[in-house]
C-alpha cells in the first residue's frame, strides 16, 4: 500500500507550473494588475503565449469572434479567463505523456467536466464561480496523471481493473490504499492552488459533498460520464440527476430545466475534443 508521505515525497517530483504562470497568478491576486503587467508576462514565455492565443480562439472563449493578438485576448476575456487559459495550457501540456492512460482521452474528460460545471455557474447565475468552476472540473483527475507518473508499475494493476469493469475507485484503494482524489488534492498543494479548489479535487467523489465546488464538479463528471464513459464500469451509469446528493447543494431550491442541462451537455463535449486538440498542438 502507498502511504501519504510517500505519495506527497513523489509528488515533488512533478512538473512544476511554469513561472510565467505562477506570476500571473500573483499579478491576477493583485487589485492594481493592469493589461500592460499581464503581457510582460506572457512576453517571457512565448511558447506558452501561442497557446493561449489559440486556446482563446477555440468556441470555448471567442465563439465567431477570432482574437488577433494577446492584448485584445485579456480585454475581452478579462483576467481570472487569461489565468485559466495560461494554466490549462502548462498543465496540458506538461501532462501529455503517460504509461498506462490515455492522455487525449483522460484531458477530453477533463475540460468538458470543466466546461459543464463553469455551463452549470451561469445557468444557476452564479457568474463569480464560473472560473474556478472550469478550473477545478479541468483538475478533478489530474491524481490520476500523478498515480500514472510517479507509481507506474503499481498503477497498470489498477488501469487493468478498471479495464475488467472494476469501478475506478474500488480499483485504487484495493490496491494502493489511495484514490486519485487523494492524490490529486495533494498535487493541488504542491502547485499552491488555494484551499477550496483542492477540497473540489480531494472530495469530488464524496458520498455527501457539502461545499458547493466539490458538488458541482461531481455532478458535471457524473454528465459527462454519461456521455463519455471513463471505462465499462460507466456504460451502464444511469441516475436521475435531481435525486443526487449534490444536487441540493448546487442548485438549492431553484426551479432549473435538468433535462435541458443534460441535452447541453453534448456541446461541450465537442468544445472539449476541440480544446484539448489545441493544447497538445507544440
């Protein structure tokens, strides 16, 4: 069995978020950031920068409107979308490779989980979350990644499994000890993420979540699962969205059409395969 120290001990060992990304993290933190202090960072790193440019011209962000350079980018989009879209590109990216996963198919998940929660947000108009909703739904598996990387011989048992139809879950901790959301939220803090977005990851899989995040991406994995299933244990996945525990705690007493959200869903499934296209493009 995998212990927690050896996991946070390996975790070191991950690529780091570029530091272009991280000081644009502390620029975003800064009441006084301006446009100009933005694109001196994005100047230093010009790899990362055509990739935001072109993330930020996908149906996600611009819809018919292309955006010619990085300026008109972070004006229109403003900057917690441009801090989203810097780290969605380094951690793409730098997550590429695995041994036993499937990069394209596991990344596709992941920002369509991100696009139906931020999707979620603003039907339920809570417009201020709808970052860190997207940000935390692209995240919710990245302890997967983690697993892949830095426990690769005990992971293909675990792979293996799941293949068989062994639920993801039951899978990891039968034989590591540790689940992916463990061991994504400590890769959270590793990068320094803040707290609530590493509860989103460690507890997405809660029986009861309470706090909103954690509800909200359970319930857009679970659409997206629907749709796309993340092994054979999900192609017979069948629920009625109003009766989940999350449900509750993300649309509260609001009377919102389930049916139509769950039609919606297939948009932003093609939106994700577009998306994660773009971010592996060198």
């Amino acid at each position: 069995m995998i212990t927690s120290d050896i996991v946070r001990q390996r975790v070191r060992t991950l690529p780091s978020l570029p530091t272009s990304v991280v000081s644009l993290g502390q620029a975003v933190a800064d009441d006084r950031c301006t446009v100009d202090r933005i694109l001196s960072i994005l100047a230093k790193d010009p790899a990362l920068s055509a990739t935001m440019l072109r993330l930020a011209n996908s149906v996600m962000y611009s819809g018919d409107r292309r955006v010619m350079d990085l300026r008109t980018a972070v004006m229109r989009l403003g900057f917690e979308a441009i801090l989203n879209l810097g780290r969605s590109a380094a951690i793409i990216r730098s997550f590429r490779g695995t041994r036993h996963l499937d990069p394209f198919r596991l990344w596709q998940h992941s920002v369509a989980v991100g696009l139906v929660s931020k999707g979620i947000c603003r039907l339920i108009k809570n417009n201020a979350m709808d970052e860190p909703a997207y940000l935390a739904g692209l995240l919710h598996d990245i302890g997967k990644i983690a697993l892949d990387r830095c426990f690769t011989d005990e992971y293909g048992p675990v792979v293996e499994a799941i293949d068989r139809g062994e639920s993801c879950l039951d899978a990891e901790f039968g034989r590591l000890g540790t689940t992916h959301a463990e061991v994504g939220a400590m890769v959270a803090e590793h990068w320094s993420f803040p707290e609530p977005m590493i509860a989103a990851i460690r507890d997405h899989h809660e029986d009861h979540p309470r706090e909103f995040l954690p509800a909200l991406v359970q319930l857009a994995d679970l659409l997206v699962r629907s749709r796309i299933p993340n092994g054979p244990a999900d192609e017979t996945l069948m629920f009625n969205l109003e009766e989940q525990p999350a449900y509750p705690v993300v649309f509260g007493g609001g009377d919102y059409d389930a049916e139509r959200l769950t039609f919606s869903i297939d948009d932003e499934l093609e939106h994700a395969v577009n998306f994660v296209k773009l971010a592996f493009q060198d």
